[in-house]
C-alpha cells in the first residue's frame, strides 16, 4: 500500500488549501455518519478545510468532530423551497471561497444554495434532474450497497473503487467535560446505562424499556433515558416503572444526549441516532433491530451487543417500515427484558476488563 494511503485513499496534493463544504442529510444517525466523509476528504487533502452545513438540532454534534473546522448553521424549511433563506445562505458560502462541496442528499433543494455561491466544483449523485446546479454529477448510486458507501463514495475520486474498509465516524468528547455535566446534573459516580427507547419510526421502538430499566436497577445499576421532546412520555413511563429511580434526560438540547452517552458505562438503543452517537463516542453500545438490517444501518464503529429477535427469524424480517403491518411487530415483542438487561451486565464487565 502507498504510505500517502490510508485503507485504500490516497492523499492527493498538500498544497491545496481551498475550503470544502460538505452538505449532509441532517437526521441525527446520518449526521454523525457523515463524519467518515469528513474523514476521507482529510485523509485525500490533508490542507484542506472542512466545514458542514448543519441544522440547529445537530449543531452540538461539530463541537466533536475532529476535522471539522466549523459548522455553517442554518435552518432551510423541509416543507417548501424559502429562497429567501437560500439565498441568505448563498451569501454566507460564497464569503467562505469554497473550492468544492459536496452535496450528499439527492434533493434539488440541497443543491440550491452551493450553486448560487458559484462554488466551483459541486459534486453529488443524479437526483431530481439536478443539472446545472450539480456541475460534478456522479452516477451509480443504486449499485452501491449502503447508506454509507453513497455518501463517502462522493468524496473520491469519480470511479474510484471504494477501500476495503471506511474510516469510522468520530466523536471525541473529553473525560472532563463528561464528568462536569454529570455533576452539575447530580448524577453520582456510579455506573450507569443510558437508554435511548426513540427512534423515527414507531416499529423500531422495542417496547420493553421499562421492565429493562427496573431490572438494570434491581442489579445496582444508574439507569437515565436519554431522549428529545418526543421521548418525553416514554421517559415518564420508564421513571414511574423504576418508583422513579430512573433518571429522565430527555429535552430540546442534543449536547446533553451526548454528554449522556459519552458519561455512561453502557448505552441500549433502537436503531436511532443516539446509537450512532454512543457507537462513534466509543461508549459500549447495544443497538437492538427488529424491522431494519443491522448490515445496512448498524455504525460503523460496531457494537458490543447486536440484539436481534433470535427465536426464529420471521419471513417479512427486514421490512424496513416504519409502522409494522405483519406479525404484530413480533421482531421486537420476541426480545425479552431479561435478555437485554443480562447481556448489557456481560457487555459492562467486559469493558471493565480492557
């Protein structure tokens, strides 16, 4: 292998220095997977900046992501075009001189405000007859096997084949800062399982969170439910089960859900953003799947604990729906409190031993 290579990407010229915008999908799981393309751009151009677009919501996420030099907040309405809003955002790139962007949603929307900028190189997939606002179009996304490989493969070179492996998402969240919010939180030292019970999609919620916790805290365990505004019934679920023990955290602010992830021993989630948050923080993770593949959308980072329905796997397994209308949702209502709660006790005493 090249010794400018790393897992296959070569590094290009480390005299190039011009800014390289990247406009991700802004749900929170694939905000933090977009940070491997951050990291392939910085392994091809070592010299060249790398900012995101981001919404307000993932904002905290950039705080840390080695390699990004900033995030450009703005918040572009989903129902409608607001070019107004585009155009003020326009202004704001076309300040920043960027060289190239890459444009990883295959919307005409996305590709709006890189193009009004007149960023030189705006690279991205065929979509929604994006010509002319797209001037690098890319093609073959639908042979490309995952989520992953159709966004990173944009920060290659066109054709290039994709390396055997990709660099692994990233958060770094110092020990210190953790330790702060947890005791400005009065969450005590001892060890701690953070649960995220939400996902987008009523058929990846398992539904046994509450028995879980009450287990998790029977065992001496600290149980938090870690969650956005939307998570809030449940949380209130969790903590009445548990005689409120259990800690609800759930609110508008993502930076708490991470600082949660990155304080806990173990986390248990859906297949939800807060799993690939914990995954790429490298807090143990258990990610448990019913209706959608592990293969297509577990992290990259790989998790301590996969659970599956493992009695017999169903024929509609996996539907990827977001509202289960086979087998009353038996891919999830087959997975038993007590199985989670021993596997995140076993997954916890082996982290204690590395």
């Amino acid at each position: 292998m090249n010794l400018n290579s790393l897992n296959g990407i070569e590094m290009e010229d480390s005299a190039d220095t011009r800014p390289i915008l990247i406009v991700p999908y802004m749900w929170i799981g694939d905000f933090v997977r977009g940070h491997t393309v951050v990291r392939v751009l910085k392994q091809r151009w070592p010299n060249r900046p790398v900012d995101l677009l981001v919404t307000p919501l993932c904002a905290p996420l950039v705080d840390y992501m080695p390699g990004v030099r900033a995030g450009i907040v703005w918040n572009l309405p989903r129902s409608r075009l607001a070019l107004a809003k585009q155009r003020g955002l326009a202004t704001e790139l076309r300040a920043r001189g960027y060289g190239t962007a890459l444009v990883l949603p295959r919307t005409w929307k996305a590709a709006i405000a890189p193009a009004l900028a007149g960023i030189p190189e705006r690279v991205g997939f065929f979509g929604e007859a994006r010509f002319g606002l797209i001037n690098r179009m890319r093609w073959g996304e639908k042979a490309l096997p995952r989520f992953i490989d159709k966004n990173a493969a944009l920060a290659l070179p066109d054709s290039a084949p994709l390396p055997p492996e990709w660099p692994v998402p990233q958060l770094v969240v110092p020990l210190e800062e953790a330790a702060r919010w947890r005791q400005a939180s009065g969450l005590g030292t001892g060890p701690a399982v953070a649960l995220g019970p939400g996902s987008v999609g009523a058929s990846k919620r398992w539904t046994y969170y509450p028995e879980a916790a009450r287990l998790l805290i029977e065992r001496g365990l600290d149980v938090w439910v870690v969650g956005g505004p939307g998570e809030k019934t449940l949380a209130q679920e969790i903590v009445s089960t548990t005689g409120g023990k259990a800690r609800d955290l759930t609110g508008t602010d993502l930076r708490n859900g991470i600082l949660a992830m990155a304080a806990a021993s173990v986390a248990i989630s859906n297949d939800s953003g807060l799993m690939h948050i914990a995954a790429a923080i490298g807090t143990p993770t258990m990610g448990i799947f019913g209706p959608t593949s592990p293969y297509l959308w577990a992290p990259l980072n790989g998790l301590a604990a996969t659970v599956l329905q493992t009695k017999s796997k169903l024929s509609c397994q996996p539907c990827q729906r977001t509202v289960c209308t086979m087998n009353d949702h038996r891919c999830m209502r087959d997975i038993a409190a007590a199985e989670v709660a021993d596997i995140a006790q076993r997954v916890m005493a082996q982290s204690s031993v590395r």
